[in-house]
C-alpha cells in the first residue's frame, strides 16, 4: 500500500485544561476573607487592601470593578454608603453598598500621594492604559489566594463577585436579593450562577417549621 493512502498521523497534543480545575470558581470562605484582610493589613499594601475590600462589597465583575473611577465612590470629600455602576455587560445600573471597613481603606488609599490628581480609582504603572487591566486584576488575585494556602486555579476574579452572595444566600434563602445585588436580568441566571439544585431547596425547606 502507498504511503499515499494511509491516514495522516498528527502529533498529540496535551488537553488544554490537563491539570486545571475548570468549571466555576469558589468563592472565597469568611475565614480566607479575614486572612488576606489581616495580610494585606500587615503588609500596608493600601492599594491592595483597598481593592480587595471593594471587590468583596461591589460583587462588580473584573470588568467593571477595575474601570471604577474616584467620583464613582467618593464625594464631598468622603467614601459613599452606597454606590451605582453602570455594567459594562448589560448596560444597565447594578447599585452595591460600601461597609465601614472598606471606607476606611478607601480613604487610605485615595488619599495616598500616589491618587493625587487621578481620574481612576485603580491606575496602572503602564503606559497603554490608564487603569488596571482584568489580567492584572487575575494576578492580583492569584496572589492574595496563594499568601492564604489556597489552590490558586481553583479561584479566579469571579470568586470575588460570588463571595458575599454565596454567604447571603447560605444566611438567608433569599434568590431575589442575590438577583438584585448581582444585577441580573433572570433568576436562571442566578441560580446557575449560585450552584442551586434541589438539595439547596430542600434544606430551605426542612429548616422552616410550620
């Protein structure tokens, strides 16, 4: 037989995802929350605090966390309570609330010599770009899960944006609150979103006595 007729052998290639942990990200745990807290705390990162905190309240995707300007947070010469974005995603505005702590580290931050006259909240040393980039932002975070322990392909930017909710809906059962605060359009959404099946329901359901 001819070489001519014989199938074409190609080199193999590994997979793609061989030894990554695909599918959706963990959100961080109450105790990871407090651990990078205390690390950046000691550490006096401001920048990173600062961040780290408002990507928790926020529950802002990448995008739109990192386009976050001063003016979108801060006025009259103080951090907001309460804060709205427009999603890059959907176009429509998502509002999310700022806690003490993080006030407290914003303030630190903007008022830092480094922010002294910038338009956004997280600039960048490069000079293509006026803020940080998502990838940026996905090494940022690759750091502060590694200082903890954590398995870093296992978290990702999307482990900030889950973080709070996965706690309020643990706490609370409430899909239209985390709907809301997440800024989706359909509830499908957050239920995938969230990881609910139907033994979620069911424990909702045996914890309320009639």
């Amino acid at each position: 037989m001819s070489n001519d007729l014989l199938p074409a052998l190609r080199p193999e290639r590994p997979a793609w995802n061989r030894g990554r942990i695909i599918g959706q990200k963990r959100p961080l745990l109450p105790k990871h929350v407090w651990s990078i807290r205390v690390r950046l705390e000691m550490a006096g990162n401001k920048r990173d605090l600062a961040l780290f905190n408002l990507a928790v309240d926020s529950k802002l995707r990448g995008c739109d966390l990192v386009r976050l300007k001063v003016r979108d947070v801060f006025s009259a010469g103080r951090v907001k309570e309460r804060a709205s974005v427009t999603q890059s995603k959907t176009g429509k505005p998502v509002r999310f609330e700022i806690t003490e702590t993080t006030r407290q580290s914003l303030e630190h931050w903007i008022a830092d010599p480094e922010m002294l006259g910038l338009e956004y909240l997280w600039p960048t040393r490069l000079h293509h770009s006026l803020h940080l980039s998502t990838r940026q932002y996905a090494r940022i975070l690759r750091e502060w899960v590694m200082s903890i322990g954590l398995e870093p392909s296992a978290y990702g930017t999307h482990s900030m944006r889950r973080t709070k909710v996965a706690q309020i809906y643990k706490n609370t059962g409430n899909l239209r609150a985390v709907q809301l605060l997440l800024g989706h359009t359909k509830m499908d959404s957050t239920v995938r979103y969230l990881g609910v099946d139907l033994d979620d329901a069911l424990a909702l359901s045996e914890g309320t006595d009639l």
